[in-house]
C-alpha cells in the first residue's frame, strides 16, 4: 500500500511527492526532523517534539514553516490517512530550494522552508519482543561536529555506527569522545549502578532526548536517584544495567558492550520497570 505524505501544504501519494534538487538538506544537510512515536493511534511525547524542532529552528537561524502552528493536525490527518495504530511520524523542515548552489544561507523572503511528514507503520512497537531479551552495542569515536544537541539530517556518522555495530555481531554503537560515552547512534545512553540511573548530563554533546526527559521524571517520581553525568565504558562493563531511550524504541535494555555482558547478560529490573512506566504514563498522555 502506498503511503499518503505530506509536502509543503498538500498530502500526496508517496510516489507523487517531490523535491527539488536544489533543497539545501539534499545539497548541505542543511535540515532539521523530528521522530514521534505513534501508540494506540496517539501521538506520544508530542509538545516535547514540537519544542525541541522549535530550539533546533532557532538554534540554526532557519524559518519555521508556514504551516508551523498547524503542526499538530498535520500530525493527527496523517496518523488518520494511513491508519496508524502503533509506528512513527518522520518531520523534516530543511531552508528550502533557492534555485541554485550556493554555500550561504537563501534569503528566507523568497526561499520558503520545505516540510515534509510521513509515516512508518510498525505494529507492534510497544510489544517488542528484543526488549525483553535487550541488545548488544559495541563502542566508537564520537567524530560528529560539536552541535549535537541540535536534531540536524547529518546522520551519515551515525549510519556508519550501526554499520560498523552490525559487522561487529552488534546491533548499535555508542560513541565515546574523551574517554567518556556522549550517546548512541540514534538514543540516549544509560548505566545502572548500585540502584543509580547514570546517564550523561546535558550539553552541546549530545541530542536533549525527548524519551531522555519523560523517562528521568517517571524515574524521579518512582524515588530513584538519578544522577547526571558523562560515564566511560568500561564504568558501563562493571554495570548492574544499561539501556537506551528513544522515541522508535522507548526504553531498550542493553546487556552487553564490546563483548563483555553487563550484568550477567540479563535484562535488568529497573530498565524493564523503566519501560512499563514509560509506556503506560506516556500513552495515557498521547494526544
Ligand atoms: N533519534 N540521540 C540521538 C543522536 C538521536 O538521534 C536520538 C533520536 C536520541 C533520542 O531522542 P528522542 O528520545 O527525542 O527520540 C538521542 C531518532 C529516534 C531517529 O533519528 O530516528
């Protein structure tokens, strides 16, 4: 079945949908996106989304789209057209096609910003099965540029991380930059340590995870210790826990790094704890 996208103001069959050549994320990475998780037919952690696109717009000097306030229906029409119950929503909002090739930015009078939504559909995403038996990751350089806390489209480092996770028998990497871990490929990293949650503090060096912020709550309300700082690999070797945040993945435990099993190999208590809260708070509130 093809898809019905959405594309600067219209919904268009996926395979009508186009953009120009000259798009300055197609030539420049020159884009910002947003991933929104879809449970139950709700959208899940939504105004964080919203905010976080709205700080990386800012952040990069970009025009918000015009359809911007209207963010939310666009959301809900697609989930709507596609009949979504559990799956994503991909937001790309790039400095649009000036007509040309040019290293400096279009004027934003007359180069319009491109935005451009669709879905994947995953059923099943809240059940996943791999959550209950956790992933394994392998660690690398962190080699990506120093703004990482805004959500750009320059994610060819990172598709080589799970490139070279997956040669190594692995299924995602996390990356270390001075000895210390910043984050995964595509989420937040986390270690578990004599009943404290360890998870790097925020800064420029990495994403300000959505999943990240909801989750730390749900765990401070819960009466865990949550402690907010860079950990090396092999602090997380010598773990009780690890696991991930994301809005694809939720919480996802992580029961070994560099062949070495964390915790005896298992999955851990307070990542699965972590998880059902998640989902069942964060459901409650989709919208
Ligand atoms: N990735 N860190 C990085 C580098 C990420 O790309 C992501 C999200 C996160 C987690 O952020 P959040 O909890 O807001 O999803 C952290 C999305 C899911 C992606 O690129 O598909």
């Amino acid at each position: 079945m093809t898809r019905t996208v959405y594309l600067n103001g219209e919904y268009l069959s996926e395979t009508e949908a186009k953009v120009s050549i000259f798009d300055r994320a197609f030539l420049m990475a020159d884009g910002v996106y947003e991933v929104t998780s879809v449970l139950g037919g709700k959208l899940i952690d939504f105004g964080g989304h919203l905010k976080r696109l709205e700080r990386s717009l800012n952040e990069l000097d970009m025009k918000k789209p015009a359809a911007f306030d209207d963010l939310l229906e666009i959301h809900r029409k697609l989930v709507e057209l596609n009949g979504i119950d559990e799956g994503l929503i991909y937001l790309q909002v790039t400095r649009g096609a000036p007509g040309d090739r040019d290293f400096a930015f279009p004027d934003p009078e007359t180069t319009e910003p491109t935005l451009v939504l669709f879905t994947q559909n995953k059923p099943g995403l809240a059940d996943n099965p791999t959550a209950k038996k956790g992933i394994k990751v392998i660690s690398i350089d962190d080699i990506r540029w120093g703004r990482r806390d805004i959500k750009t489209v320059q994610l060819l480092y990172p598709s080589m991380g799970k490139m070279m996770a997956k040669k190594a028998g692995a299924d995602d990497a996390w990356m270390v930059e001075d000895g210390f871990v910043t984050e995964g490929t595509s989420n937040n990293a986390y270690i578990v340590k004599d009943g404290k949650i360890i998870t790097r503090n925020l800064s420029t060096d990495i994403l300000h995870g959505i999943t990240r912020a909801a989750v730390l709550k749900f765990a401070r309300e819960a009466q865990m210790i949550v402690e907010e700082r860079p950990f090396t690999v092999d602090e997380a070797k010598d773990a009780d826990e690890a696991f991930f945040t994301s809005a694809s993945a939720f919480v996802m435990p992580v029961v070994e790094i560099d062949g070495t099993a964390i915790g005896g190999g298992s999955v851990g208590q307070v990542a699965t704890r972590l998880r059902e809260i998640y989902l069942e708070e964060s459901i409650k509130a989709g919208v």
